[in-house]
C-alpha cells in the first residue's frame, strides 16, 4: 500500500460555479477530515472572474472552514484571463509535496485521495475510472470504463507521449499529475500558449519532455465528473474551438513521421467536420485505435467484467455530501 504524503494541496478551478461549489468544497472538507488529519493540507482557488455568485460561495465557504488548512490561497480574478493561465498560476503556488487538479463543479469521491497522489517518480501520470454527474444523478459509464482500458491496453509498451498523440481516452478529472514534471518551466511555458483548454497541453507537454516515465490507472474512481452549462467547451466554444486546433498545429509541426503527421491532418479534418457521424467515419485514428484493441480484446474484457468499482458506495458518498451541500447552503447563504 501507498503510504500518504506530509503536505498536498487541493487546486480548484472555478467560473460560473454557484449551483456547485459548495459541493466541491464539502467534498474536499470530507477528504481532510476522513483522510487527511495528520497531513497538512494546503486550499488554492481560483475563480476567473465568475458573473455568478461563486466567489461570495466561496468565500462564505472558507470563513467557516478555515481551520481544515494550513494555507489557503484565493486567485480571483477582475477578468476572464482563460482557464490555462489559472491552471499555470495554480501549479506554481504549489508548495506541497502532491497535490490534485479539479473543477469547481466536480466532486470527490470517498477514496483516498491523499494516498493516491504519492506514487513512484518514475510516474508522470495515475489515472483513475469514472462516474459522471448527469442530471444531478451519479451514473455509470460504460463507454468510459472500456475506452479507459482499451487505451492502457494498446499503449502499455509505448511512450507515454504516444498515447497523446493519437487516440486515447483519458479522464482529467481522475488524474493525477506529477509534481516534477507539471512544474517544468518548459511544461508551462507551452500551457500559457493556450487559452482556455488546459488538460490536453499539460499532458503533451509532460509527455513530450519527460517521455521516459509512465502512465499507470489504479482500478478506483477519485472524483465524479459533471458537465454542465457552464463547461468550457460550452461557455467558450469558440475559443475551444481555436485551442485544440492550435495543439493540431503544435503536434503536426513536431512530429517527423509521415504516418503520424498524415494522421493528425486527418484528425483536424474531422474535429472540423460539424456531423459527428461522419467525423467518426472518416478518423483513422478511430479505426487504428480499435483494431489494436482487438488484439487485447480478451484482456480488455476480462478487466471490463471484473473490475468492481463499488457503485453503491459511490451512490452512498454522493448523497452524503450532496445533503451536506445543502445544509450549509441552507444555513450560511440563504437571503
């Protein structure tokens, strides 16, 4: 077993986040208190200047837990600055030994999470499973679970940066980043190059320079992922949009193999192709990916069918902090 770290910060990322902030944070309160008592835990917020009321939320939230920390730093805004600077801003106020990334709409789950962010250095990323939030309903996701397994299958003997190049399924918030590498000045440097679309520069940085060290998933889920009306990809489509042509771009220029080069020039094809029907029946990617997880298929399977991932304890945890979400939204912010 992991041995838990002396020191690890919670990183928060907020905009737009009023219906789900408390959550966040009375999930975050639930990992200190369950996991974290002898470890000194460290809080930095960032909110990119919210027309909502997420920073009174936070505030009020910090004013009345304010002794689960040893530091709390608060990033707020006076303009929307785009999700990478906040994220590059975060990482670099990390003074902790680990630490865990995450949205301001999305939730803890009950594993500890401590434990989980102290690995091997020789790992530059630890994945975890997903459940996601719809609809206020914690649901499985069966398409996730296999992609998740399907990709650490087919790149288990490549280089990490391999899998970020070509297809791959990987799920930011149940990702674990290490601290060495996602603080090079060369990783943030390229992070600062984008605007809005951070998970996916992090990883090709940290892929590109330090492609020795490896990609591992442990088989629990560390947070509950949400979209929402105020997701990215939603509220800022446009500049989205321009991010992830601008990595294409990025990845096309260095990367010397005809093959791969053709491959990520069909890619941009098909991110800019509007029907996603025929965006998928023309990635090549797609049908690489799948032929080569063919050849893991019964591996593949066998982990899909016996891997318990403990639904209804997640369903027991969700509902506990949902309900304590609301009691102090009852008792602190009502007007």
């Amino acid at each position: 077993m992991q041995k838990n770290p002396n020191s690890f910060s919670f990183l928060v990322l907020a905009y737009n986040h009023e219906k789900f902030i408390i959550d966040h944070l009375e999930s975050i309160k639930y990992q200190v208190q369950k996991h974290g008592t002898k470890i000194v835990v460290d809080l930095l917020i960032s909110d990119d200047n919210s027309t909502d009321r997420t920073v009174e939320y936070i505030d009020t939230w910090i004013k009345s837990n304010y002794n689960l920390f040893n530091r709390i730093k608060k990033n707020f805004n006076d303009f929307n600055s785009g999700t990478c600077l906040c994220t590059s801003k975060l990482i670099l106020d990390v003074e902790t030994e680990t630490f865990k990334l995450t949205a301001g709409d999305d939730i803890y789950s009950f594993e500890n999470i401590f434990e989980a962010s102290y690995f091997d250095n020789s790992i530059a990323f630890l994945g975890g499973f997903q459940l996601n939030i719809e609809d206020d309903i914690l649901k499985k996701d069966f398409i996730s679970k296999f992609l998740i397994i399907s990709s650490q299958e087919v790149y288990s003997n490549k280089k990490i940066n391999s899998r970020f190049i070509n297809f791959s399924y990987n799920n930011a918030p149940n990702l674990f980043y290490n601290l060495h590498c996602i603080q090079d000045i060369r990783v943030i440097q390229y992070l600062n190059k984008f605007d809005v679309t951070e998970d996916w520069p992090i990883q090709i940085a940290i892929s590109r320079f330090f492609s020795q060290k490896k990609y591992k998933y442990l088989n629990k889920v560390f947070v509950y992922y949400r979209r929402t009306s105020s997701s990215t990809y939603l509220v800022a489509s446009s500049r989205f949009n321009k991010d992830r042509i601008k990595i294409f771009e990025d990845l096309i220029k260095n990367n010397s193999n005809y093959f791969s080069k053709l491959r990520l020039m069909n890619k941009v094809v098909c991110f800019k192709v509007k029907n996603k029907i025929i965006s998928r029946l023309i990635n090549i990617d797609l049908y690489l990916f799948f032929v080569n997880a063919l050849l893991h298929f019964p591996t593949i399977i066998y982990k899909i069918l016996f891997i318990n991932l403990r639904k209804e304890l997640h369903l027991k945890h969700y509902g506990l902090i949902v309900k304590n979400a609301s009691s102090f939204k009852s008792e602190k912010l009502q007007r």
